[in-house]
C-alpha cells in the first residue's frame, strides 16, 4: 500500500525534476519514484562494490533478483565479490538439485 510523504527539496532539485518530467512526459511524482528507485540500486552497487553488503542484501534493498543484480553489476563492470570456495559450493548444491 502506498503512503504520502511531504519532503522538502532544495529549488535546484525541484528543477530538475520538473525538467525531466518534461523531457519525459511523465508527472513529477513519477519521476520523483524513479529516481528513488535508481538511488537505492546506486546506494547497493557502491556498497556491494566496497564489500559492505552481500549480494543477496544488494538484491533484497534494489528490489532486484539476484540474477537481475548479476547482470546490472556485470554490464556495469562491478566485480563480484563471490569467494571461490562459495562458488564451488554453490555448483555441488545445485548438481544435486538438478
């Protein structure tokens, strides 16, 4: 269920939301929605990226699954901080799942 939030912004920051509201033909609530959205995925690939979270916490605070995150990380050239020895083990749980 969504909620109303009041926030007070900074003129710059209204501007630019009025401009890509604009450019993008979408109202500013919209876009004000979305740029939350790509924050949150900017704020959990610097801390993935600075060994801070894991990958599944990068997942669950972008609202992403886990393979989606892979991909995002890889087309943006985030390394993954995956050990080796969880990898391996990765492959033997899914061996004996499949």
């Amino acid at each position: 269920m969504n909620k109303i939030m009041t926030i007070r912004l900074p003129k710059e920051d209204i501007e630019i939301v009025r401009m890509i509201s604009i450019e993008n033909k979408k109202d500013k609530s919209t876009v004000i929605r979305e740029l939350i959205e790509q924050g949150k995925i900017y704020v959990t690939m610097k801390e993935y990226k600075n060994g801070k979270i894991s990958l599944g916490k990068a997942s669950e605070i972008a609202g992403l699954t886990m393979s989606e995150t892979m991909d995002l990380f890889a087309d943006l050239g985030i390394k993954n901080n995956i050990e080796m020895e969880d990898y391996l083990e990765g492959i033997k749980i899914s061996e004996r799942l499949f």
